[in-house]
C-alpha cells in the first residue's frame, strides 16, 4: 500500500494511492471537482486486484491550481497516472462524473482500456434526457425533511460560504443520493470527512462542457465503434433516471448491465454484496 505524487505533462501534482494486488483496477471518483471516495470500494478487491486511487487535478489533495477544466486534459491527466503506475492496459471503473471521464478516456485510448466499468452515469444523451426529472427528485427527497430543504435552499442562496457552510451544504445534497433514508445523513457524513473543499470552478467548467459536447451523433458512433467490454452497473433507487443510460447501453457492442435493486446512487454502499460480485465477474474478462 503507498501513496505516490504523479507529474502530469504541465507539472500538475496529483495524488495516488495504489493497494491490494492482482488485476491492475484504476478508479475514476465522482464530482466534477470532488476527490477519491473509494477507500472502502478498493479494500472490496484487496485480494483480486492493484488498485489505483487518484484525486483529480485541482482537487482534494492534488495540488491546486488553474486548470484548465477540460474533459481532454483530464483524460491526459489520467493517462499519465496509468504510465505512472507502468500498466499497460487496466480495467477503468468511474463513477458518475467519473464514469463519463472513464468513457472519454476509454475512447480515446482503447488499446490501454482492458474492460470498462461504468457506474451510476447519465449516458451519452443531452442533459434533458435525465437532468429535470433528477431536479424534481431532488426537491422532493430532500423535502421529505422541510426543515433540511430550507437549509440547503438557505445556503444555496447565499453568494458565499464559509468552508463550514460549504460542508454543510454538501452533505445536505449528498444525503439524497441513498435510498435508505434514515442512514443517509450517516452515509453523506462519511462523504464529506476528511473534508478537502468543492473545486466549484472545475465543477461548473466540466459541466457545462457537458452540456455542449454529450447528445452529438459523432458521441453515439464513437461508443458504437468501442470494441470493449463495458459493465454498467446502476442503482434502481439512484434519482437520475435509469433510463438515461439506456443511449450508451444502445450503442455499445460489446456491454453488460447489472441493475441493483433498493440501491442508490452509490451502489456499493447500499448493496456491497451484489456489487462486489458484478465487479468481480468484469475484472475477470
């Protein structure tokens, strides 16, 4: 188990972490402007597989700095923590913002990717394909408890916040993300400890990225033309819409989807079990 600086091409620091040992297993965390999560999805593989954690640039405890947020320096980003660790080919697993930089960089680097694993994404569609019913449900999990939806509405309102305020927030819109209600503060508290901060600047850039280059057909004849396994694994309970994936499921050749029933939006908290197994069948590929 160490923990290790990776020098990208324009001198950014990113921190990494590599544990267990087998099959080489590169995480791609969620966000955009997050930091590694995965410590306990890594430790599910300790006997299997040499995972890789690594923290995005500008993010967590990879070095601060001014960018540029876009989807193809963080693809190179990435591809320069794989040269790192020397792997030749490794199994990609990301995870919402995560999974679509692990498609992105699965396309344009195939021969590097030896199966894909992509979970709790919103698929290769336009945002209007999954981002208003994910607003509606939201609001509505959130205002189960009136009081917290005012909170977070309070909060959002504000034009800053201390780095408190900032946490406070956070867990409030990450406590919808678990269907088991009453341990979802528990669940989003762990999230946000240790506490590094939201690279907003990244999160809204890479956003609104999204919004310009997903839902193109160039996009859906890419996938088309990926000739590799790909596992998509979803929580039935995760509040963007399932069905949303279904574009990428269309145009992949060669792809598995595990659907886990009264799961979430992070999958292997809520059911470690059956994911464990769906990502013990892909590293086996």
């Amino acid at each position: 188990m160490t923990t290790e600086t990776v020098t990208t091409d324009d001198g950014v620091r990113l921190w990494a972490h590599r544990s267990g040992r087998g099959t080489p297993l590169v995480l791609c965390h969620g966000g955009p402007g997050l930091w590694d999560m995965f410590e306990d999805l890594a430790a599910m593989f300790d006997g299997e597989a040499t995972t890789v954690r690594w923290d995005q640039r500008g993010c967590g405890r990879s070095q601060r700095c001014d960018g540029p947020w876009t989807s193809e320096r963080f693809v190179a980003d990435l591809d320069a923590v794989r040269a790192h660790f020397a792997l030749e080919r490794m199994v990609l697993l990301g995870h919402s913002w995560g999974a679509q930089l692990a498609l992105s960089y699965a396309l344009a680097h195939p021969e590097r990717v030896g199966a894909l694993i992509y979970v709790s994404g919103t698929g290769i569609g336009p945002d209007a394909d999954w981002h208003p019913a994910f607003r509606a449900n939201f609001l509505a999990r959130l205002g189960e408890v009136p009081e917290r939806l005012a909170r977070w509405q309070e909060l959002t309102d504000r034009p800053r916040l201390t780095e408190e305020e900032d946490r406070e927030r956070a867990v409030l819109q990450w406590s919808i993300e678990f269907e088991d209600r009453e341990r979802a503060p528990e669940h989003a508290g762990r999230m946000a400890d240790p506490w590094f901060g939201i690279n907003h600047e990244s999160n809204k850039a890479l956003n609104e990225e999204r919004k310009r280059a997903w839902g193109t057909p160039e996009l859906y004849a890419a996938c088309q033309a990926l000739d590799l396994p790909v596992l998509v694994v979803d929580g039935d309970r995760d509040i963007r819409p399932r069905s949303a994936v279904d574009s990428l499921e269309r145009a992949l050749p060669r792809v598995r989807r595990v659907i886990l029933p009264g799961a979430g939006h992070l999958p292997w908290v809520e059911d470690p079990k059956g994911f464990r197994a769906a990502v013990a069948n892909a590293l086996a590929w």
